[in-house]
C-alpha cells in the first residue's frame, strides 16, 4: 500500500521562530562586530609602541656605541691608530648597521703638509679633499680644517679618508651643538663619499677634549638607518611580522623624500577587495609618533595591514552563520513538531510491516544455527585429521590426572606404547620431573588448575633410549564448573636437545684448538676459586704467550699458524694433569688453571715442565721450528691477587716475562709496574667504554644571582667502570686525551647533553643552557663544525641553548685560524665562554677579537676573595671588564655566602658551586627542577657544601 504524502505548510508558530530568531541574530552580530573593532584598535595601538620603542632603543644604542668609542680617547692619550682600530672592530662585528667610526682631528693650516704627508704614509695618494657637488675635490686654503684622521674600517670606505667636513653644512651644524652641549649630536640625511647608492645615513659625534681641556677634535660614527631599523626590529622579533606597515621618516614632517625606511612597499599597502559586510567595518587606524635623539627628531608612521573581511569579522561572520543556521533548524523542529500527530497513523503501519520482516528473519536464523552446528562438526573431524598427520599427539587426563586418551599415533612418534601410560599420572611415569624446579613449578600449576605451555622432561623409551618431550596442557570444567582434567599436545623434541647441546659446546670452545674458550674459561676459573676457598688450597693461574708466533704468521702464512697453535694445544694438555683446565684465550694466548691437591702440591717445577713442552721443535712443511713461551703465574689466595682480577694479574708477569728477555717465567706481585699497569688498563677500558655505555654526565646547575633562579648547568662527565667503579676525570681524561679517545668521548658527551636539556625543555622544565667542554683534540679536528650541526638536527635543541666551554691554551699558539674558527661556530648560533679565564694567556686584544659571550672566572681566584685583597680586586677587575665588552660573567667554586655576597655586590652574572649544590645524576637534576629550588630558597638556611 503506497504511502500518502504529507502536506507540509508552514505553522504561525514557526514563522514567529523564524522571524524572532532572525531580529535576534542581527542585533548580536552587530554588536560582536563592534567589539572586535575595538579589539583590533587595542592590538593596532600597542604593536605600534613596541615597534617604536624598539626604534628608539636602536637609535639609542647607535649613540651609546658612539659615546664607548669616546671614551677610549678619554681614557687613553694619544690614542694611536692601531688602538682605534683594535677597539673598535669587535664594536663593528656587535653593531652591523654601524657603516664607519671615524675621528675628526682639528687641523691648523700651517700643519696641512705634515698632516697629508702622514696621510699619504698611511694610504698613498691620500690628501685632503671636499664634497663638492656630490664630487670629492682637493680642500682650498683654508685657516683650519676638521679632517676624517681615523677610519675603521678603512675597507669600503676610502673616500672618506682625509675629508674635510668643516664645509659640510648638515655635520657643521651637528658638530656646533655636539661641542656646544658636550654630548653626542646627530645629523640629517648625508650623502656619503663612500658610498654613491645614497643609502639613508646620518651620522653621530661626540667631542673630543685634550687634558687642559683643549679641543682635539671629535669621534663620529656613521649609521645605516635601514640596517639599523632591520636589526633592531629582528632583535625585538618584529622584523618579519608584517601586522602593521612601517614608514621611518627623519625629521618632522611626514614627506616622501624624508622617509629612510619601509617594512613595505606599494603593493602590500592596496586596500583587499569590498567583502559582503564592509560596511560593518570602520575606516583604517593610522598613527604618528615621533622621537629625538641625540637632537635629531625621528616620525614612525603605522598603519594595520589591510586584510580581507573575515581575517578580523570572523567571530561575527560565524554568529551571524551560525545564527541563522540555528534559526532555521529550531523553526523546522516547530514545524515538524506541528505535524507529528499526522505521523502516528503511518508509523503504526510501518511497523507493523516491521514485525511481520522480524518473523521471517527469526525463521532465518534458525536454519543458519543448523548449518553452523553441521560445519562445527565437520570442522572438529579436520582437527582430528590435523593431529594425526602433524608430529605432535593429542591427549586427556581425567580429574585425577591420569592419561584417558591418547591419539595421533602416539606410539610411533614417541617411542612408548600406549598401554604404559593410560591409567597412570605423569608424576608417576617420570619419577625425577620432582626433583627439579621446572617439575615443581608445573605441579604448583596443576594443582591451581592453572594451564602450562612447553614443559620440557626427558625420559627413556620402549628401547631404554633417553629422548626428550615438550607437552602443553589446558585444564577442562563442566558447565558447573566443576574439575573435569586435562588435555592437551605433545612432541618428542630429541633432534633439538641434540643440535642445542652441540650448539652450547660450540659456543664454549675454541674452533680451532678445541680448548675452552673465554665464555667457559671464566666458569672454570670461578670454580677453581670457590674449591681454593673451601678447601684453603692454592689455585695458580698461568698466562702463556708465544714468543715468535707473528714471524711464524708473517713467513709462512696462516695455515702454519693454525698448525703451530694446534700442537702447541695438544702439548699444553698433555704436560697437565686431566683436572688442569687449558683454554685458548686468544691469537697466540693460553690460560692454564692449576688446583692444588692433597697429594699434589703446586711447585714452579710445573711451570718449567710447560715451557719445556712448548720449546720442543715443530714440523712446518719441511721445516723445523723452534718457539719459546713467555709465563705470568698470578696467585689466589695472595696479597693483592683478587679472585676476579687473576687473568690481569697473569698477564701484568707475562708482559714483565716479556720485557726480562722471553723464554721464562715470572709470578706477579703488587709492586710490578704499577704506573705502567694503570695506564694499560685505563687505555684498554677506554677504548670500550662508550659502546659498553659505562660513561654517564652529572650536572651542576648554574644560577642567575639576580634571580635566584636555575639558568643553566655545565656538564661533567663521569665514568661508572664495572670494576674500577666511579672513575674521576682526573684518571682517564689525559689518558684519552694523549690516545686521541676524546674525540669520540666529547663527541658522546654533547650528543647526550643536548639530547637531556631538550628532554627537559619539552617536559616543561625551563629554557636552560647547557655547557660542554672542548678539549685540545676536539678544537683542531676537522669535523668538529658538522659533527655540532648534526647534533643540533638530530636533537633538536636550539643552538642558543648550547654553550661550548674553551680554555684560552686552545687557541692562543695560531691566533688567526683559531679566530676564524670560532666565528664559524658563533655563526652556528651557540654560545662561546673562556674556561678558568685568568689563568692562562689572557689577552685583552686577543678577548676583543674573539666572539665570546661568556668569562668563567676559575675557581682559584674566587676561594680566596674574601681573604685576599689580590684575589679579590682580580675578580672585580675580570666583571668590570667582561661587562665592558658586554661579556656575561660566571664564578665557578662558589663555596660559602661571603664569597656568594662579594660577587653579588661586585655585579657577577652567574655562580656554580657547592654552596648551591654538587654536579648531580640526571635523575636528581631533573628532580632539582621539579622543586624549581633558587638561591632565594636556601638563604634562609646555612649553606652546606656537598661532597
């Protein structure tokens, strides 16, 4: 019966929805509209004061760089070229839209020729000359003029050099009111000798006055407006952000020709094209803000950048979509909720039809039930078949653990018949299965009814034969759950015990000689030591080494080696006693094991007898050869001979057995070559350390003394050697140093440090530096620069948070490559500080040609500051310098709060020591972090030292 269709019209009620949903929605979108009009004049107002404030502290530094340059001619007279030139290089490297400094000198007509003349000697051809009509054409006769005397750089900027600027009208009037007011005065826009493109630049001086207070002339610096808009905003983070458009204009007035930079241009100013509700938004913001510095006035003209409609509408474009949307629906649900009573009849009908579809499918489940119930059955006979073609046996216990069943020719596989296991339990048939822990464990799980998977027993079979069987089982209830037993699989796994064992004697022995290996020479010897213990009978162990094995190699190849080397086995066991253990340590080395018995005490007549037996004369092909032996005999027990250092010890007499000639035995005591001994096995645990993972880093934070806070830590390797135990750097580090191992070993280091802070950083922990040290090697290896890249790609870490510790012996033998090096680094954007800075070759030019961001002060200097007037005044000296070159400042070994307050009050940056706490484990770090524990924290508590 075909449905009706329902009429459908629409309601008073939902057309009263409609339109008050309607109303209701313009009126909430106007007003959002509204508020984020406001918004966005809020943002537009204070991106527009940082932006310039960050143009004003530009401007600002651009004149405290003048007025550092100023002070070095009012603390040094005369100040030579070399000096100027020293001084003011790193300040150019720091200060790039820093075009020149210059130094205008004050010179009498009668001292022109003496003044071109030292010109000439500095760059020839040089003489004095003006601006001209934009040309540079030689000074007229004049009574006094004020020429460019200093240029750095000098590169670039030649033009300038000997320019008499007394006739330039702009740096005239800039110089009067610098001279007049006794501080730094700025002029408009110049056009510059050296540099014909006519970038924006103005230039900044400063008097210069001679001790009886004598004008001697002025210092100047000539800035790039652009680079230094650039750099400023970069600095600030505003560069790339094109939010609000930028326009720099020198002076008051707002002209074309007076702007000297734009973070625009035309096209990015165009208006976006009308959107839907432009007439919702109000017109553009516009604002002017103006600054003088150095009596130069500066205008900042901001505009927002245009954007389409919905970029700053769209909380009211949605409302005003979602409101009508919402509207429409609610409308339709009045409509729809007018018209269901009309529904009833035809849902009646509809299910009704439903039900009658429910019966047939009922009919149709039944008739599925019956095909599973056939296909379970077919699908149990395939199993059965399964089992009785696979190599295992299907079996069932019943409730007192005796075999019922037994299927999948059980007989022919596992050799047993069937009549002597049904009727009887397992623990029954295998007697033994008890008495290990493997038998124990299964009968706990049977006796929990618990299932159990490849329990392993041997047996023997119908043939008296022993042959190995691995069986699983899985318990059975009833549908009460009651216990009902067991049943389960079984395979003969004979053929896989076999291949097992010949593994394992494979893997213990030595393939070529057959004799014990490494593996199963340590068992061995761990025996030996427990029988010397209980029965308070010596054990000796013997180290042998071939003395002309590697001429036998190297004359007539390896086949003769091997040859050497098996009969130099069989004599070995056939001059000891069968309880004697021989093994093959490696190459050319043996290790007997001797015990001594009741009847058969140890004598030095068993080492001869050895050697005799190896000196005897060996067929090679037609030749016969003579090799000899050198001996270690090693103790236990014997003073200073520890059970697990035995084999070392042998091998200490055998090298000492080597260097007394060859050809005879020695037995180790303490005193043999002790440094030597300390060195080799420092060496040989080196070269293993890294890929054993022995090397872990303590921490040791650094604090901001200002703040009280964690800002960094410096990290100190450690070495946990599994015999040595906690090995100190004072040990090992010249060791890998003198090896080359600390290139690899630092290589490891700043890898794990960088990857622990990132760790850390991501755990929300703080932005903290961390600083690693670079050794000798490490410096003058060729792949240092990549290997720091790839390690900042590979962690992830930012480069600001690497600090890279050096000390000044590192770089002072080759200054000029070592510079070059460093800038390459800084380039790479880490951090670069001195280690122990006072201590070694310390430079002031050297310190103002490296870019170095850190001074460490070393700790000798800070023991002693607040007993040693010496001491102290260095360590003021060192902060008041570092602070010059704006260099930050960390004292390391701070110990105690006198030493702690004298820094504070000396203006110290940072400090590191005991008196905040030890170089810690990762894991307490981290936990120090957690606490986010201060220097504010521990003031109110006496200050320990931690060990």
């Amino acid at each position: 019966m075909p449905r009706r269709r329902l009429q459908l019209s629409l309601t008073l009620a939902a057309a009263l929805t409609l339109g008050g949903g309607l109303v209701t929605t313009a009126v909430l979108t106007f007003a959002v509209n509204q508020l984020e009009i406001d918004n966005k004049s809020l943002a537009f107002e204070q991106g527009t004061n940082v932006r310039v404030a960050a143009l004003r502290q530009g401007m600002d530094e651009a004149v405290e760089v003048l007025n550092v340059t100023n002070q070095l001619f009012a603390t040094v007279q005369p100040v030579t070229r070399a000096q100027f030139h020293d001084f003011t290089t790193p300040l150019l490297l720091r200060n790039p839209f820093v075009k020149a400094f210059n130094f205008h000198r004050v010179v009498e007509d009668s001292g022109r020729a003496a003044f071109e003349a030292e010109l000439q000697r500095v760059r020839p051809g040089s003489i004095l000359r003006e601006m001209r009509d934009g040309r540079l054409v030689p000074a007229p006769r004049r009574a006094r003029y004020h020429v460019v005397d200093y240029l750095e750089p000098m590169l670039g900027n030649e033009p300038a050099f000997g320019l008499n600027i007394s006739e330039n009208g702009e740096v005239a009037r800039a110089v009067a009111r610098a001279h007049a007011s006794g501080r730094a005065a700025a002029t408009g826009l110049l056009r510059l000798a050296q540099d014909p493109t006519g970038k924006p630049s103005f230039q900044v001086v400063m008097p210069v006055y001679g001790p009886e207070g004598r004008l001697l002339g002025d210092t100047a610096a000539i800035v790039e407006v652009p680079s230094l808009a650039r750099s400023t905003l970069a600095r600030a983070g505003l560069l790339e952000d094109r939010s609000i458009l930028l326009k720099l204009y020198i002076g008051a007035q707002t002209v074309p020709g007076a702007v000297v930079y734009a973070n625009h241009d035309a096209t990015e100013a165009a208006a976006p094209a009308p959107a839907p509700l432009r007439w919702l938004a109000r017109p553009g913001a516009r604002a002017l803000e103006r600054f003088v510095v150095a009596g130069q006035t500066w205008t900042v003209e901001a505009v927002p950048t245009p954007k389409p409609y919905l970029a700053d509408h769209l909380a009211s474009t949605l409302l005003l979509a979602g409101g009508a949307l919402s509207t429409l629906l609610l409308a339709a649900f009045v409509q729809a909720a007018g018209q269901r009573a009309r529904k009833v009849q035809e849902l009646v009908r509809e299910r009704t039809a439903d039900l009658k579809l429910t019966n047939q499918r009922l009919v149709d489940d039944v008739l599925a039930r019956k095909r599973t119930e056939k296909a379970l059955q077919e699908s149990e006979q395939r199993f059965r078949q399964l089992v009785a073609m696979s190599s295992d046996w299907y079996w069932e216990q019943d409730e007192q653990l005796r075999f019922v069943a037994m299927t999948g020719h059980f007989a022919e596989k596992s050799g047993i018949a069937v009549e002597r296991i049904l009727g009887r339990t397992r623990a029954e048939l295998i007697g033994s299965l008890a008495d290990s822990d493997t038998g124990r464990e299964h009968f706990a799980a049977i006796a929990a009814r618990e299932p159990f998977r490849n329990l392993e027993y041997r047996a023997l079979d119908d043939n008296g034969e022993e042959r190995w069987y691995c069986v699983s089982g899985q318990p059975i209830f009833d549908e009460n759950g009651r216990f009902t037993g067991y049943r389960g699989t079984g395979s003969d796994i004979t053929a896989r015990k076999i291949t097992e064992q010949r593994v394992h004697h494979v893997a213990q022995h030595d393939v070529l000689t057959g004799l014990p290996n490494r593996s199963l020479l340590q068992d061995r010897l761990e025996q030996a030591v427990a029988y010397a213990n209980r029965s308070g009978h010596p054990v000796w162990v013997m180290l042998i080494d071939l003395d002309r094995f590697k001429f036998v190699n190297d004359s007539m190849g390896h086949k003769a080696g091997d040859v050497l080397l098996m009969t130099v086995a069989a004599r070995l066991r056939g001059s000891l006693r069968d309880t004697d253990t021989v093994a093959r340590l490696s190459g050319d080395e043996f290790v007997v094991i001797l015990s001594q018995h009741e009847d058969q005490p140890l004598t030095s007549d068993i080492v001869q007898r050895v050697m005799d037996s190896v000196a005897q004369p060996v067929m090679l092909g037609p030749k016969e050869f003579f090799v000899t032996c050198s001996i270690g005999v090693a103790a236990y027990p014997s003073d200073g001979t520890p059970a697990d250092s035995l084999i070392e010890h042998a091998d200490i007499a055998m090298y000492r057995a080597k260097k007394l000639g060859r050809n005879n035995f020695q037995f180790y005591t303490p005193a043999m070559n002790e440094e030597s001994l300390e060195r080799v096995r420092i060496e040989s645990a080196l070269r293993n350390a890294l890929v054993r993972n022995e090397f872990v880093l303590h921490y040791q934070p650094q604090v901001d003394l200002q703040t009280g806070r964690i800002v960094g830590m410096e990290a100190l390797i450690r070495w946990k050697h599994p015999e040595l135990g906690m090995v100190p750097p004072t040990r090992f580090i010249g060791v890998a140093e003198d090896t080359g191992l600390i290139v690899p070993i630092g290589a490891w280091v700043m890898r794990t440090a960088c990857a622990q802070n990132k760790a850390w950083q991501d755990a929300g922990l703080g932005h903290l530096r961390v600083a690693v040290n670079l050794s000798a090697r490490q410096f003058s290896a060729t792949e240092l620069l990549p290997s720091i890249e790839q390690v900042l790609e590979d962690t992830g870490l930012d480069p600001s948070c690497l600090e890279l510790e050096l000390t000044e012996s590192l770089f002072m033998s080759d200054v000029t490559p070592a510079v070059d090096l460093l800038h390459r680094m800084k380039s790479l954007g880490v951090k670069l500080s001195i280690d122990d800075f006072g201590t070694g070759y310390s430079s002031f030019s050297y310190l103002s040609r490296f870019p170095i961001d850190v001074l460490k002060i070393d700790r000798s200097f800070v023991n002693d500051i607040t007993i040693d007037a010496n001491d102290a005044a260095i360590v003021a000296s060192i902060i008041a310098l570092a602070h010059n070159l704006r260099l930050s400042v960390i004292a390391e070994g701070v110990e105690t709060a006198e030493q702690l307050d004298y820094l504070r009050h000396q203006g110290c940056d940072e400090m590191q020591g005991y008196y905040f706490s030890r170089p810690l484990p990762a894991h307490e770090f981290e936990q120090l972090l957690r606490q986010r524990r201060g220097l504010g924290a521990l003031e109110d508590e006496p200050q320990v030292a931690v060990a």
